[in-house]
C-alpha cells in the first residue's frame, strides 16, 4: 500500500516536465494583464538573519532559493540539463572552455534603473572573485584560482576567462551565487548585502525586495518592467510574494492548513501526511553531495584509516534512514547523489552493515581493550570521537544521529554529540578542533567535490590532502568531454568509498507543498520553486 507521501507526490521526473510546461505556458505574459494577488511561502529560514542574505557570499541553499525572486543569470538550465538564454541572447564556448563570450540582451535594467551590460557582468564577478569579499562557494563555482577575469568587448558584450579549461562555467552561471546586483549598489552598499534588505538587495529580477524584518518575513514585488524571463517568461501575474520565515516544521504545515500559507517548502517526510489533501505535494531529490558524515583525518582517532573504514561499517545506515524518513529518502553509497551527472553506481550495496568487520578493523588498529562501560581502549585512551553539528537540527537528523551514536556503541566506539550555534560551531570548524561534522550540499556538477576534497577546499572538513587526488578533480573541472568526465568523478567516488573522508547516509529531497489557489508554480533542478512563473487563484 502507498503511503499518503507516496500517493501524491509527484516524482522528479514528472516535477520536471510540468515546470517545462508551465514555463511554456506563462511565456511572454503581457505587463498590462498582470493583477494583483498575493502568494504566501513559507520557509524554515533560521539562518537568514545571521548575514546570510547574500547568495554571492553565503553557502545556505536558502540564500539561494529565496534570493532567486530578485538576481537574474546568464543563462537558464533547462529540466533536461540543457542551457537556454536568459540576460545572455547567446555565447560561445572558445579555446576548449577557457574563455566563455556572451552577448547580453540590450532591454534589461536592475530595480534601480541601472541598466544591465557588461560592465554590470565584470563589477558581480570581480567582486565574487575578490579575496576582500570573503566568498567560499560563488567563487568556487566561478572557477576559484582559475578565474582569470572578465573582459568588457563592448557594452553589451563581455568574455569570462580561466587560466584553463573550465568545464562546469554555464552551470555554475546559470545559478543565483553568479546572479547580478546593480552595480550602484556594489560601488555604495556592499557591505550591507549580507544582511539584504530594500534597496539594498536590488537585481534585475521578476521581484523586487520590498520589505524584510528578520526571522519574521521578506516581502517581493513584482517587477512591472520584467519581460526577459528564460525560455520568453514575462511579467509575474501575482503582484506580492510574502515569504514567511518559520523554522518550525509543524508550525509551516500549520500554516498551510489554516490557508495562512499557499506554499511551504523543507517539509520533513514524518509531516506530509499532514498536508491537507486537496494540496499538491512535490518531491524532488537534490542533486549533489548527500546528507553526510565528514570524518577529520587530521585530529584525533580518524587519523587511522582502519577506524574510519570501521565507523562506516558499524553503522546500520538501511534501517536508520528507511525508518527515520519514512522510506522516502534513498540511503547513500556515494559522495555523489543518484540524480548527479557522474554517479557511480557500482558503489551501492559495496559497504553494507558489518560490524564483525567493523570489530576486526578496530582490532588491527590497536583498540583492543574495553572499559568499565564497554568502550574500546588503546594505551589508557578511550575510542571517542566528537562530532559537532550546526543548529538547529530537525528532529528527524536527531533521531538519526542517536541511531547513529547507539550503532557505533555496539562496537565499542563512543560517539559524543555537540549541537552548537553558529558562532560557537565556527569557532571550532575554522581551526578544525573536531573529529566529526555533517551536511549534505546541493548541485548539479560533480566540480562541487572538489571544494570538499581538494587540498586548501574551503569545504574540506575531512582534511583530506592527497595530490594524486587534487589532480584528478582538477582534470574533472578542465575536462570539457561528458564521458570523461564521468570516468573522473567514478575514480573521486572510489577513492573515496576507501580512504572513507565522508561517510553519506542518505539523500535528501526538497519536499514543498502547494495550495489548490497556486498554479503555474515550477521548479528548478535543486527543487526550488521559481514564482515568476505562478499564477493565484
């Protein structure tokens, strides 16, 4: 029998094609039969207020969803992986993926009246790339090290450069970390763009940012002048987009019960069944790294490779998530999820649970004596590790972390837990005084894995330096041929599965929920929802 999840959520594929048929739908819609009407979203959103507001300099995946309302890309990725013109009319890919020239549509201002061109494409680069700007995951998605810069040709024409090939570049650009801010406001109001607010968060965008009080709500507006949406996406039809911050899980399904909210995104599985049944309920698996463990290799006890390969083993990570989530989230065998471009799938089923292995890993690494509460001991000191986690943590990651903790007991490995706010967890991730942390990191593109593996990654938790493996994901990134590509990324996957840096457990879906009042709602590859395509009532 289908679960009620099972019953009506529709899968990625079919989420896929119905964004592809909406966007048809709404395409070129006139400015003068736009209306009013108001959309209500609520998000979990914690973090936001914590200068998070800004997806050139945050890694937060909402960032990104909520901030896609105002900044525009270059191109648009299409359901299939394709790339369709968006500010840019065209471009071509020169010198083998080390250059990249757009030609930019000529009609498009940000909110401010600033007209968009090259110039406007050379200032959000350079800044993105800017040591001062402090950005970790924009500037690695522009191309880090190998972003040599980008050249104005002529008002509306501008060439991106890399110091060699570039592979994952119109990806990375067609996401909102490489969207545009009026450069007015970059020359005046850069430091206020991590904390966002109106007329400081100003792009080019179906929406403008009206309104935001912090860890209470954010207010868009329809952008009037808007007709260069992707694939010919006019004006939105709804005049306001209010967007909710509620970090609570059951407080967002209360929301939507009551019709105080229209769409609700980061719904856990244990809570869909809770979705009022005339509501359309979408799941969609991120692409990218899974919700993962990453083990220290360069402070305390996982120094060893046998105890890491150990800890992998000891832990029931099939029943843990089936049980957890309900069955909806498919357990992980790799550091790449199943939708990504580059899955291994020779990988699965190739660590099960064994804790007899476990035991014998732990027994060659030298843990061979027990204390008075069973936990292994090797000359005095205790087998414990300590793994830090980020608040706030869902219930559902809770219970994982004690099935986790209560696996690794059975053998004799003792687990202590820290769920820290921000700023106390990094002031303990910046010098790495850890032996455990955990996230899981959307994207399209096996590249993602090099900021968490490379030597110097600024994601690298494991503290992983190997050079045969830095040139590997540098090949990955220079490789512009698909099935070379992916032979790379199986030798990053492998290599992995043995040295055992990050330990996957599952992967997660972005779970959203739709009132009967919205239609015309898509979504992008990552799940989010695109609202200038929606449409009330």
């Amino acid at each position: 029998m289908l679960s009620p999840l099972s019953r009506r959520v529709l899968s990625a594929v079919a989420v896929a094609a119905v964004s592809a048929l909406s966007l048809s739908a709404c395409a070129g819609s006139d400015p003068a039969a736009s209306g009013d009407g108001e959309i209500v979203w609520a998000i979990e959103g914690a973090n936001l207020s914590a200068g998070k507001m800004d997806p050139q300099t945050s890694q937060l995946d909402v960032t990104a969803m909520v901030q896609r309302a105002v900044l525009d890309s270059l191109v648009f990725q299409e359901a299939d992986g394709t790339f369709a013109p968006w500010l840019a009319d065209s471009w071509d890919v020169e010198d083998g993926g080390a250059s990249y020239l757009f030609r930019l549509r000529t009609d498009v201002t940000f909110h401010d009246g600033t007209p968009f061109d090259a110039a406007a494409v050379k200032a959000n680069f350079d800044r993105i790339a800017d040591p001062a700007t402090a950005s970790a995951q924009a500037a690695s998605m522009l191309g880090g090290e190998l972003y040599a810069g980008t050249d104005v040709v002529d008002e509306h024409t501008v060439r991106v450069r890399f110091s060699q090939p570039y592979a994952p570049f119109l990806q990375a650009a067609s996401t909102a970390l490489l969207g545009f801010y009026s450069p007015a406001v970059l020359e005046t109001k850069a430091d206020q763009l991590a904390a966002g607010g109106p007329d400081v968060t100003v792009g080019t965008g179906p929406f403008e940012l009206t309104e935001y009080t912090p860890d209470q709500d954010i207010v868009y507006t329809r952008n009037d002048a808007y007709t260069w949406g992707p694939d010919g996406a006019g004006t939105p039809s709804f005049k306001t987009l209010r967007v909710d911050i509620l970090p609570e899980a059951s407080v967002r399904v209360g929301a939507l019960s009551s019709g105080q909210a229209d769409v609700v995104t980061n719904l856990p599985p244990n809570l869909v069944s809770q979705v009022p049944a005339d509501d359309t309920v979408q799941s969609i698996a991120y692409p990218g790294l899974p919700y993962s463990l990453f083990l220290n290799e360069k402070y305390g006890v996982f120094a060893d490779q046998k105890v890491r390969q150990a800890f992998t083993r000891a832990i029931d990570v099939d029943s843990a998530v089936s049980e957890i989530f309900f069955g909806q989230y498919p357990r992980a065998w790799s550091i790449l999820g199943a939708t990504t471009p580059g899955y291994d799938a020779s990988l699965e089923n190739s660590w099960p649970l064994d804790q007899a292995q476990a035991n014998a890993l732990l027994d060659e690494a030298g843990w061979t004596g027990r204390d008075a509460d069973g936990i292994r001991t090797k000359n005095g000191q205790r087998l414990t590790a300590r793994w830090i986690a980020w608040t706030p943590v869902p219930d559902d990651r809770a219970a994982l972390a004690n099935a986790v903790q209560s696996d690794l007991k059975a053998v004799g490995f003792d687990l202590q837990r820290e769920v820290l706010e921000p700023g106390a967890y990094n002031e303990q991730y910046g010098p790495k005084t850890y032996d455990v942390t955990d996230w899981g990191f959307s994207g399209v593109d096996a590249d993602l894995l090099r900021s968490h593996l490379a030597t110097g990654g600024f994601q690298n938790a494991s503290q992983v330096s190997d050079p045969a493996l830095d040139a590997l994901l540098e090949q990955g990134a220079s490789t512009t041929d698909p099935a070379a590509r992916t032979a790379i990324y199986a030798q990053v996957q492998q290599w992995n599965a043995q040295q055992a840096a990050i330990v996957p457990l599952y992967s997660p879906a972005l779970i959203s929920a739709v009132a009967p009042k919205v239609s015309g709602l898509t979504f992008d590859l990552y799940g989010r929802p695109l609202f200038a395509t929606a449409a009330v009532g």
